[in-house]
C-alpha cells in the first residue's frame, strides 16, 4: 500500500505515465568524485501513482562523514553499516528500466554513478527526471524550490529534513503533484538521458595552478620573457615536456595547451612544423623561438604584474539588487570576435510611479505575430513593469495574441484555464488590474532589459552561494542547444583551455564553475564566485546551436539568476533579438570592486561555436 495517497487525477498515460524510481542520498560532502554515499533511500512507483516497493539503509563512507549538522550522521550511527558495494545490487534492481527521480537530480544520479563505478558496477539508469527542473517549468507561486517549500505548496506532510527515506517519502508526493500540475498546463517533462552529453568526461583533470601574473603580451626579437607571458611548445624537444612546464610555470610563466592572438610566444624545434599550433602561430603572427633560446630566456625571466584582487580594483559600490540599463548595442556584430563590455550604465531614477509599470507582477505570453513584432512585443511588456514567459505556467497571468497565434497548439489549454487573452493594442494601454494575492510571491524576480545590470547579493556572513545562471528555452525538435562557459582575464581570454566549460568539459579542473542539464529545454552554469582566482575577471554565458537551425526559429531564450540550487532568481531576462545567428552570448558575470555583477547580454552571432571560443582565445580541434 502507498505511504502517500496517489493523486486522483495523477495522468497516467502518455508522456506523463512512466515506471519511477525516486531517490534521495545524503553525501559527506558536494563532490562526488571526492565524496561518499553516507544513506540512500529508494521508493518505487508506477504510472498510476501506486508505490511499488521501497528500500533505505545507512552506508558505511570509509571516511569523515562531514557536517553532521546538515545530515545528523554521526560515525557512532555509521558504524556497522553496510558498505555500497554490498547494497548496489538490490538499489541497481529498483533502479531498473525505471526513471530516476530526484529533487536535484544530476545531483544524486552522479554520486550514484561515482559509487557504482567504486563497486565496479554500471549504473542501470538511462533516463532521470529532476523535479527543480519540472517546477521551473510549472512556475508554481513559491519563493524558492526547495523540496520543503515545494511540499508545503502541495500540501505534502513532512517529517524529518534530510532524512533520506522521509526526504524520498516526500518527493514521492511533490512528484504526483508536479505531473498533475505538468498535465493541466500541458507541459513536456524535462526528461534526460543518462548519462547526457554534459557528462562525457565524468572525473575533470587535476586543477592547474593559475598564473599570478597578468599576460605583458608578446616576446620581442631579443627581448626578455616576462612572469605572465603566454607560452605553448609544439613538436619534440630535448628535455622532458614536463621539465620544460615545470620551470617555465616555477618562474612565472603562463603555459598554455594551445595558440590564439594573445600568445606571447611558441616554442619549437622545427622551424618547418606544419602542427595545430604551429599554423595558428603563423596565422596570428607569434613570434617562434627554439628550445636552446627558451631555456636560456629561461635563467632571466623578468618581473610581472600581479593580477588584482578582487577588492583591490575598488569602485563606488552599488546597492546591493539594484537594477541598472545598459547603453543598447546593436542586434549583431560586425566581426566574429566577442563584444567588450558595455559601458558603464546608468542608474534608472528612483522616482518611478507605479502608474509608469502597470504590468508589474504581471507574466505576459505573446504568441504567434512575425519576429520582429514578437520581440516588440516582449520588450514593450519589460517597459511596461511585466515579465515575458516563453512558456505557459501556473505563474502566467495574461496572453498576448498577435496574428497566427491562434494557431498555436498552446491556444486550447490557454481556453481551457481561462487565461485573459489580449490584443496587441493591450499593450498601448494596459490594465493595472493585479494579479490574485494568493498567486503572489513575496518577491518577484527582477526583470532585466537586454543589456540590464544587477549586483549578485553576497552575504555580510556565513558562506557566499554558489550563483545558479540557468537559460531555458521552448523545447525544439530539429535542433539541440548548448549551453557553455568562459572563465575570462583582463584581456577578455581563457587563462588557459580548462577555462571553457561546455558539454564535453561539463566543469572546470577547480570545480569552481560547472555545466548542470535540467533536461533538453534547461541548462544552468553553477558559480562558486567566492573561490575563483583574482585573475578570472569575468564569466560569459553563451548558447550554441548544433545543427542547421538558428536562434531566430528558436525564440526567446529566458536566463534566470539564483543563489543555490533551489534558490529563487533574483533576476530574471528575456532574449529574444536573435535572427539569423547560431551563436548567442545570454549573460555576463563580471567584478565590480568587491561585488560581482550579472549583465543580460542577448549579443548574437551568425558564426558557430568553434569561431566563438577561438575569439576568446580556446584552441578547438577540427
């Protein structure tokens, strides 16, 4: 018998109906290349809501169990436990041809994975839903997704937080209640296949120490090697590779695994190489020096220019979730290089009325119109006080119907709930009717224009969050986006290859910058800003297309800001000038003094990824 009363209108046919397994894991620690498995609970549930079977044990780490004030595991409750590999085979049966289910669910399917590769067993899953990804898509009006907030919201008793079997007891009800939710708004499930294309290299490389020094630039004929001088050999050499980076980096040196226009010299023995790097250096007119004459520039190295700390590099300090608009920049580049920044911006007057944003509270649906009109559309709505949503939700509250948007397959449950359906000259004069208090949060997002700033909060004590910058989009069917990351210096370049994170390299070696997938409309970058080196000056958030379609066919893409995982967006932006590129640069976090600041981009490019990441300095093979 269920120990939580299914639903009675939980679907349980079509793309809703599945066999589940849900989970939920207490861990020594984030990591799961690094840390252990300390209680796993597992409850299965088929189409029809119906619990099937259920299964919870503490598990011996072999290590620290870590905060016990977060999960109350003490070694004295571990001991005696079972290790993991003697329970994966019972928790590999239920997981079995069954969809993985967990609140954060790249979360507990990778320390699965970590502890079915310790066992040396395959983990049997293949496909996993994640129920903070399908409650961003309902939108419920909750502060934050947490899994207490979200089962207060549906009504879900609960009894012991990060008590695995309770926590998996719990979820069990969140989920009923999510696809029902999911059912009436007629929303695809954010379903992702194990393991995605994020997680094609599941352990990252040890991390490399970054350079102290900024780059002074290139080598000049018969000059000296300065600390902070980007260098890249090619070819055989005499002496061991490894001895040739291992002095090079003890003197201060910036050695790299690839050229671009800011390398400052290229190290060969073969003055006739045709290799990658070689061409390249060629190309952008390094200058090329042989192994004898590096070594000797070897001995005298000349001082360099510390990077700046962060708070070194003080301005006048913002408040704290203040909004700013940027100066606008043009709809495209005229070259295949990334954009500067965007000048400083100018703070809005404070003395807005309110009767200047009648649509504040308000999230407004424009469907059907050309590009063009649509993109007005949206942008007149932001004007106007409101949000843009690029998909129906429980927290849409008015629909704009341009020409043809009639026509779209969302019309029908539009009706069905009663949505107040505008026509376009709504938005020359709009109502100020709010929305019903019980749809309310305490504090809605806020809505940034294309190029709109916001400060990231930092708190005055206790740990800094790690920042959630997640772009999500209406889900395609003739094309796949990515989502990628690049960890910038003062010359707007990667310090070094590891520095781009994307669906082959889903993290950087420090772990400090990750690739996290929601489902196949949904990618986030997780940012622990308060351990980046002071050298990383700026993170860019792009998007890419694979395959012939462009950001014009796909629409608007929504980037949102949170701190944590479960957090609720502080900011929130809506994308959509993109026409003809395949490229799309969604946001910027850069320092700002002691803050960090995020900036909606929305800066398209016609060329593909690879041309992107070369502009900022990554080598890319092919």
């Amino acid at each position: 018998m269920s120990l939580v009363s299914p639903l009675p209108d939980v679907p349980v046919t079509g793309e809703y109906a599945y066999d589940w397994a849900l989970v939920d894991v207490e861990t020594s620690g984030l990591v799961p290349r690094r840390d252990r498995v300390l209680s796993v609970a597992v409850i299965t549930m088929g189409p029809d809501g119906e619990q099937t079977g259920e299964f919870s044990t503490l598990v011996s780490p072999g290590c620290d169990p870590g905060p016990v004030d977060v999960h109350g595991l003490t070694p004295e409750l571990l001991q005696g436990a079972p290790a993991f590999d003697q329970v994966a085979g019972r928790i590999g049966a239920m997981l079995q041809d069954r969809v993985l289910v967990a609140h954060n669910a790249q979360f507990d399917h990778d320390f699965l994975a970590h502890e079915f590769a310790r066992a040396r067993m395959w983990l049997p899953v293949s496909k996993r839903l994640c129920t903070v990804a399908l409650n961003r898509q309902v939108d419920p009006p909750t502060d934050d997704m947490k899994l207490g907030t979200l089962a207060a919201h549906y009504g879900i008793p609960r009894q012991r937080a990060h008590d695995a079997l309770d926590d998996t007891r719990v979820l069990a009800g969140v989920l009923r209640a999510s696809l029902r939710e999911a059912a009436r708004l007629d929303l695809p499930l954010p379903l992702v296949t194990c393991p995605p294309r994020a997680e094609s290299q599941f352990t990252p490389s040890p991390p490399k120490t970054p350079c102290a020094y900024r780059n002074p630039g290139r080598l000049t004929p018969g000059g000296p090697l300065r600390q902070g001088m980007k260098v890249a050999i090619t070819g055989e050499t005499a002496h061991a590779r490894a001895e040739l980076v291992g002095r090079a980096v003890a003197a201060g040196l910036n050695m790299m695994t690839s050229v671009s226009r800011h390398t400052s010299v290229l190290v060969t023995n073969d003055p006739t190489s045709t290799s990658a790097k070689a061409r390249r250096a060629l190309a952008e007119g390094v200058p090329v020096i042989d192994e004898p004459t590096f070594l000797r520039l070897l001995d005298d190295v000349r001082p360099g220019d510390v990077h700046e700390a962060s708070a070194a590099r003080s301005a006048p300090r913002g408040d704290q979730g203040s909004v700013t608009e940027a100066v606008p920049a043009s709809d495209k580049a005229a070259a295949p290089e990334p954009v500067a920044a965007v000048p400083s911006p100018r703070r809005p007057q404070p003395s807005a009325r309110a009767a200047d944003k009648p649509l504040a509270g308000h999230r407004v649906l424009v469907l059907g119109g050309v590009h063009a009109d649509a993109v007005a559309a949206r942008v007149r709505v932001v004007e106007l006080g409101g949000s843009s949503a690029i998909n129906l939700s429980a927290s849409v509250t008015d629909v704009v119907l341009l020409p043809g948007g009639e026509k779209d397959r969302r019309m029908k449950r539009i009706n069905a709930l009663e949505l107040p359906v505008r026509e376009p000259h709504w938005l020359d004069a709009p109502t100020t009717a709010d929305r019903s208090p019980s749809a309310s949060r305490k504090q809605d997002p806020q809505v940034l224009p294309r190029g709109g700033v916001v400060d990231l909060p930092m708190p005055h004590g206790g740990p800094a969050p790690e920042w959630y910058v997640t772009a999500g989009w209406a889900p395609q069917s003739d094309c796949e986006i990515d989502v990628v990351a690049f960890l910038l210096d003062e010359d707007e370049q990667v310090a070094f290859d590891e520095d781009f994170v994307f669906y082959g390299a889903p993290e950087n070696p420090a772990g400090t910058v990750r690739l996290l997938t929601g489902g196949p409309a949904e990618q986030t970058i997780a940012l622990n800003l308060a351990s980046l080196p002071p050298a990383t000056r700026k993170i860019v958030v792009a998007a890419a297309i694979d395959g012939a379609a462009t950001f014009g066919t796909v629409g608007a893409i929504q980037v949102g800001a949170a701190p944590g995982s479960n957090g609720a967006p502080v900011a929130r932006a809506t994308l959509d000038a993109a026409t003809t590129e395949r490229t799309l640069l969604l946001a910027e976090i850069y320092r700002r003094g002691p803050l960090w600041r995020l900036r909606a981009v929305g800066q398209g490019y016609d060329h593909g990824l690879d041309a992107l990441a070369r502009g900022y300095g990554v080598d890319v093979a092919g």
